[in-house]
C-alpha cells in the first residue's frame, strides 16, 4: 500500500514539474515583438495578418502549439508555404494536446467523427523553405481559426 501511495505521489510531482507557458496576443505584430519570440516559440514566419494568436510551449519538450485567426484572403500567401497532407499522413498524426487548452481542439474529425470537439480541417505540412516539413498546420473549415503544431526538432 505504501508503494502504491509513493509511486502515486510521484507521477503527480513529475506531471506538475511539467512546464507549458500560455500567452495570448491580440496581433502578429505583438507576437513577433514579445519576449517569447525572441526566445524563438513564436515562429519568425507567423502570418502578419494573424490576430488572437495564441501560443503554448512545453520548456520541458520544446513541442508548441500555435492558434490563431487569418482572414481567408491571407491564407493563399501562407499556403505557398505549405504541402497538403494525404489521407493517410493525417491519419497517422499523433499531435499531443497542450495542458489546459480550451482553445485547442480535441481530436481530428477523420478519426473522431462522433466527437463534437473533433476538428474538420484541411491539412498541410511545412513546405520546408521558410517552414519545416515537420510543422502541422491546419485550416478549420467554415472558420479562419488555423492551428499550428510544432513538435521538438
């Protein structure tokens, strides 16, 4: 009984240590000047148009996830940028949700298609000249919310 109780104790110690920093900005502009920038969890290639940009890194994982609103027109220049996914890439994708996110989605609707929080997204990865192939990005359908995962190097 007591193992059980140390070991208990330690998984909730270790999952506190745990450090994912949220930050939220009104506008690129805000993001690409903060402090976080310059520590290089906001990418230098955040869309100028963005706005409601939020951000959530792991200093422990170095994983970020990155959501915000780009007007539909703006997506096409982003898009340059960008590789559709196939079926099967999204369907392979494991993106890890951040701590306390309600602003990040639950699942992808392809795989969940009974879940309400599921995302229905088209899909794409980094075209790898300004953005590397193994950022995800996502474009939810009937919104401009796009969502940005970018897992450790």
């Amino acid at each position: 009984m007591l193992i059980r109780l140390v070991v208990c104790l330690a998984c909730v110690v270790l999952s506190a240590c745990a450090e994912q920093r949220h930050h939220l900005y009104d506008n690129a502009a805000a993001a690409l000047s903060s402090d976080e920038a310059r520590g290089q969890w906001i990418p230098a290639w955040l869309p100028h148009g963005a706005t409601d940009v939020h951000l959530q890194y792991d200093v422990d994982t170095n994983e970020r996830w990155v959501r915000f609103t780009l007007p539909r027109d703006q997506r096409t220049t982003f898009l340059l940028h960008l590789n559709a996914m196939s079926e099967s890439e999204i369907s392979a994708l494991r993106i890890r949700s951040p701590r306390s996110a309600s602003w990040w989605f639950q699942g992808i609707i392809d795989q969940q298609p009974a879940n309400d929080g599921a995302l229905n997204a088209k899909w794409f990865r980094g075209g790898g000249n300004q953005i590397e192939p193994r950022v995800v990005v996502a474009f939810e359908r009937g919104t401009s919310q796009t969502f940005v995962f970018i897992p450790p190097a």
